[in-house]
C-alpha cells in the first residue's frame, strides 16, 4: 500500500469516497482530480487519501464503502496514506483498533457538531470524549488535524499542547471566512512543530481564485509560521471547482512553478512540495 520516497506530499485528497469505483483511482479517470497515473507524471510522492464520513446521509455505509475502497488499492509510484475526517465513526464504535491502526492522520470533527467537539459552523468547544480521544489518537502515533475545528474547540486543542497540523486550510488574514486560520493559530501549529498544508478550494482563496492567490496564501504563512511549517492539501475531489490555472492533480508542475517565479529558492519549493510535511510525519508519528 506504502512506499517511502520523495516528491510532492498532497496532505488532504477526498478521492476514497468520490470515486465510483476505485479503478478509477488506480487506472486513471478524467472524472477526478487525482488518481495515480497522472499524480505519478506530475511528481507526486505521497498523498493522503480521506475518509470522510460525516459528509454523507448514511455515515455508516459511507465509512465502510471508504475502508473497502482503501483495502483496494495498491501504488508502486505514489505512497498512499490513510486519513480519517471526522471521528465520529471511532466514537461510534464503527471502527476498532485495529482498523484505526491503519489510520495516519484524522480530525475530531468534521462541519457542525459530533459527539468529541464543535466543528464548522458552530461555536461549542471540545467535550471530555473529544479531549480523551485526542490524548489517545496522539498515543496511537496518528497526527490530529485541526482543519475543521471551530475556533473555540481548535483554541481548546492547541492549548493541550499536543502536536498538531492544519491539513487544508488558508490564511483569515488574506480570506475572512471560518475554516481560514487566524495568524495566532497559524504561530501556535507551528510551535507545536505541526505543518500548515495550503489549500486549493477557490472559497478559501479568495474572489477571482488562481495560482497566484494560491501562492499569496503560501507567502502570508511562510511570513507568519515560517518556511519549515508550510505546505500543501489540495483537497482535490472535495471541491467541485478549482482555481483558474489548475485543472487535477497534472497542475501540479505549475503550482511549484508559481512559487519559483515568487521567488522562493530551489530549497524553499523543495521544503514546501514535500519534505516539510515528510519531517513532521516522521517527528509525530503519522504510521509511514
């Protein structure tokens, strides 16, 4: 299922649950944003594939159509980890330790509310089972993302002083809406040692969305978290538009592109395509 390697590192696809079938994912299909043939061309190294079931009508089928999905699919070219948006599925007792053993990386909530804390779209904080959970997750060697914590539950998770990361999210600073980080969210990630993971979703960029305010967004938290804190998480096939100059995961070149022609260093690409997100991984656990 996994290989170690170089290359870019996709912090937050949804393509589990939007491919139809998962030869589309390992075959290729014009359908999605990512699967594996054109990730392979475009340099992709590493990706993390989310299960998110809270999204969908019928949580329970949606998770088990995800994990068996996952059990699918095998990559010789790109390394493929296992990611868990929302975890009402563990508090729910849909999954046990060993299939959460599989598990690299998850989020609390999903939008709105779950048993464990206040999500998107709400202003309630962390419950006791959401902090417990999270001690164990941690335990467990699974990295907490806090992309979708609602201010006061994120504000109650970074203050335990664990490490965590923001998978995809953006700036609030350059775009005010809820799932943007705040500059003083942005600081305390990365002095907890996580990774912002810059995201593609034109909602979180801004009016107009294209590669350049991408890379806006990418320089804003170089400023704020600095260069070994900054990623990225496309969210490819979470989103059914993309900003002006990306197509799927084959923009790719264009993106790295982008961030020469800002000026960042050969290095400073190298650090935010990939290697920042390899190091925390491998500092924090992450199962790789």
């Amino acid at each position: 299922m996994t290989r170690t390697g170089g290359g870019i590192f996709d912090a937050h696809v949804d393509t589990l649950l939007s491919a139809e079938d998962p030869a589309w994912i390992t075959d290729g299909s014009d359908r999605l944003h990512f699967d594996l043939p054109r990730g392979s061309v475009a340099g992709v190294g590493t990706v993390v594939t989310a299960i998110c079931a809270e999204a969908w009508k019928e949580p329970a089928k949606a998770f088990e159509r995800g994990f068996a999905a996952w059990r699918s699919l095998e990559s010789p070219s790109i390394e493929l980890l296992l990611g868990l948006e929302g975890c009402e599925p563990v508090a729910a007792g849909w999954i046990g330790e060993e299939d959460l053993s599989l598990v690299s990386i998850a989020s609390l909530t999903w939008n709105g509310m779950n048993s464990l804390g206040g999500g998107i779209g709400t202003d309630e904080d962390l419950t006791q089972a959401g902090r417990r959970l999270a001690a164990h997750l941690v335990r467990s060697g699974i990295l907490l993302d806090i992309s979708h914590l609602c201010d006061r539950s994120r504000g109650t998770l970074l203050g335990m002083g664990l490490p965590v990361v923001a998978t995809h999210c953006n700036c609030r600073k350059l775009c005010n809406i809820p799932r943007n980080l705040p500059d003083d969210d942005i600081r305390e990630i990365a002095s907890l040692g996580g990774v912002i993971g810059i995201t593609f979703v034109p909602d979180f960029l801004g009016a107009d969305a294209d590669v350049r305010m991408l890379i806006d967004h990418v320089e804003h938290a170089v400023d704020v978290a600095g260069i070994e804190h900054v990623g990225f998480g496309s969210d490819f096939d979470g989103v059914g538009n993309l900003p002006a100059g990306i197509r799927g995961c084959e923009s790719w070149p264009a993106v790295l592109a982008g961030l020469s022609d800002r000026g960042f260093k050969e290095m400073d690409v190298h650090r935010i395509a990939g290697s920042n997100w390899r190091r925390v991984f491998k500092q924090f656990g992450g199962k790789r």
